[in-house]
C-alpha cells in the first residue's frame, strides 16, 4: 500500500523544472518533529532565535492595526460556546453561529475589565474573534485557556514564571474568563439562541498565545538587505512590520493560483528591494480541512502560478530564488500542524546543481543541501548571493553575517 504525500502525488511540473535545475534538500525551522506555528516558523526562517519571539498576541494585534504599547500585553480572544459540567467550563463550539447583528451587543458585555490594577480590554476584529489588551503590572508568561478542541475543558490560566507580574497577570485574566461567562451565559441574546432557535449560546470568553513588544535587531541591519512581504493575513503583516520589511496587504480569494501568479508579478516590480517574501496559506489551509485530495488539487493549482518563477523571475541571473514550507501540515490524523522536515529548493548562480529531478519529500531528501534547520536557511542564502561574509573579518561593532557591512569610514 502506497502513502504518497499530496505534495508527492500532485501534479508539478514546474516546481520540479526548478528543482531540477537548482540545489534541494528538507528544511525545519526549529528541531525534528516538533510542530510550529506559522508565527514562530516565520519567525525562525527569518533569521531569530526562539528566545526572542515577542508572541503572536503581539504580533497580530499590530498586525489588525491594534496598538499595543511597550508595557501592554496582547492575547487572541475568542468568544465560543461552553457549559458547566461538574464545576468545569466544557467547551461545546469553538465557532458559534451568531447573527451579525447580535455582536456588538455581545462584545458590549464584555469589553472592559478590571482585577486588582490590571485592566482589559477585548477589541473584537472580525466575528466573535478579537484581541484583550492588557494594562498594569502585566507579563506574557501565562499558559493558554482555549483547548483548541471541543468536548474539552478549559484551561486554567497559569504562570510560566515565577514572577509577580506572571501570577497577576493569570489571576486577572482567570477572573476575567469566569466574569465573562456570567455576564454572557443568561444574556437575552443567549436566551433567544437557545429557546427560539436551538442553538449553542456564545458565552465565554477564550484566550490564547499571550505576547509583549521586545526589543528586535532591524532585518535589514541584521542580514544586509532590504525586505518586503507579500502576504494576506494579519499576523505575517504584524511579523514583518515587526522585522523591519515593508509590507504589501493582499487578499485570499476562491482563485489561489490567480492570488500567488499575482504576488509574484508585484514582487517582479518591486525592484527596490533585495529579499522579498512571497506567501501563499492555501496548502496550510488545504491540510487542515484533512482531505488529501484538496489539498493535492490546491498544490497543483499553485504549480500553475509558479510556472512565472520558471519563465521571468530566474532568468535574471542576479536573483536566488528559494521555495520551501515554514511547517508541514498533515492531512489525516488529528494534529492541527505536524514536525516533518518539508522539501526546500534554491536556484541561482552560484548554487551547486544536484541530481534531484522532482519536489517533494522524498526526492529533496536526496539533493545537495542535505538537512537545513533554523537560521542556517539565512546564513545559506548570503552564501548563494555571493555576499556572505569570512568568519573573523569585523568591519562592523556587531558580529555581522553580510560583507561589506554598514561600516564607519576612517576619516582624518
């Protein structure tokens, strides 16, 4: 019995053209079979250290156009269905249906909070989901309360360090989940879903990936050259606004080969840039709905829009180009991300061509590169732009990777 990937089952001719005439090989942005987020995957590939990830809550509150200042903390909300069973909130529905109308006067109920010189606020983005900004004495370091899961209990809210800050933090936010239940569990909108139409209250306020503005190297001074982002969702915009890049907002539509074919063409003009990331979520999205067979039909539809990278972009000889995943996403089985390597090709100049013919899983793990982990990916790019630079040579006070560097001339 075979177990091909939809990656490997799928039809792509060019991908395989470009690993055909490029270097390949897996790549894993943190440590072999450990799942990643997309937020820290992209995080990684960029060149950071885990220890400095400012958290997502952060990340895609400013990404949505929410400030969130220094000393604030940023946390993912959700309002979802739950009841109480044996003392304990049990998740019923992660993503309740709720006339649009009704959201206001439900965010309403909820909106400000108080506990003990912490102070909440739930800023609502799109439905029932939106962001709490935090004020006070307040830290990141707290567990999540949303099980991901339904038919499971909330969590607790716990610290994750010793300090004071933690433990205030989790207490406010544990009175704050608890308070939300009772102002929403026997609100009139809740009576009606429940008696007129039978459906699940939105009751509860749910919490995840809490994150707190850290002080990051700039992208441009940290690896020698100037970013932009083509992307279409709000955590990658906040990530690289974050890094430094310029950010170009695109939109998702029912034709993902036309949305990529159309990144692809801005990142073609923008001309003024020398590392330009190019995003598509479709494959990611594709797996999470667990139907192989999508998610095959998306990766060759994709395909399709990559056949400009064959016929334009890498016919300029100055241009590297690298394809890879930031995470591998199954498509059976109940993990929402898996810790697989995913396939990774590089094509320009000065890369060393290797005998892999097709990208997938299993060919790249035959090609030159061999095993990439985290920020070795950077380190190989300057390489393949022929602008790394000698281990020892300091031209600049911070121990850059790029030569030259932005370095002070000696003056008289």
């Amino acid at each position: 019995m075979e177990h091909n990937t939809p990656l490997y089952s799928a039809y792509t001719p060019n991908l395989d053209y470009l690993a055909s005439i490029g270097l390949n090989g897996l790549y894993h942005t943190y440590k072999q079979g450990v799942a990643m987020p997309s937020e820290i995957a992209h995080f990684l590939m960029m060149g950071y250290s885990l220890k400095e990830f400012p958290g997502r809550g952060y990340l895609e509150a400013i990404g949505e156009g929410i400030e969130i200042k220094e000393k604030q903390v940023g946390i993912i909300a959700r309002l979802v269905s739950v009841k109480l069973h044996e003392n304990k909130f049990l998740l019923l529905n992660r993503n309740p249906k709720v006339k649009q109308e009704y959201i206001p006067k439900i965010v309403n109920e909820i909106k400000y909070f108080e506990y003990k010189n912490i102070k909440i606020e739930f800023i609502p983005t799109k439905g029932l989901r939106g962001f709490l900004k935090i004020s006070g004495s307040v830290s990141p370091h707290i567990t999540d309360s949303d099980p991901f899961y339904e038919n499971r209990y909330i969590i607790d809210i716990c610290p994750t360090d010793s300090s004071t800050q933690a433990k205030s933090t989790s207490a406010c936010i544990r009175e704050y989940l608890k308070w939300s239940f009772n102002k929403l569990n026997n609100h009139e909108i809740n009576i009606e879903l429940r008696q007129k139409n039978g459906m699940y209250p939105v009751n509860m306020v749910i919490t995840q990936r809490a994150g707190q503005k850290k002080s990051l190297m700039n992208f441009r001074q940290k690896w020698g050259l100037k970013g932009l982002s083509i992307s279409s969702q709000a955590i990658y915009w906040g990530l690289f606004k974050e890094l430094g890049f310029d950010i170009v907002k695109t939109k998702d539509t029912k034709d993902p080969e036309a949305d990529l074919a159309q990144r692809l063409k801005i990142a073609i003009q923008s001309k003024e840039y020398s590392f330009i990331h190019v995003h598509t979520k479709m494959p990611d999205k594709a797996g999470h709905l667990k139907d192989p067979v999508y998610k095959k039909d998306i990766i060759s539809c994709l395909d399709r829009a990559i056949k400009v990278i064959k016929d334009e972009i890498i016919l300029d000889p100055e241009l590297l180009v690298v394809i890879t995943g930031d995470h591998s996403t199954a498509s059976s089985g109940r993990m929402i991300h898996t810790g697989e390597s995913v396939p990774i090709t590089m094509v320009g100049q000065y890369i060393r061509r290797d005998l892999v013919t097709a990208f997938n899983e299993i060919d790249c793990a035959k090609g030159g590169l061999g095993m990439v982990k985290g920020d070795e990916l950077m380190y190989l790019i300057l390489n393949f732009m022929d602008m790394g630079k000698l281990k020892g040579l300091m031209d600049t006070p911070e121990d850059q990777p790029y030569y030259p560097g932005f370095y002070t001339p000696l003056s008289m």
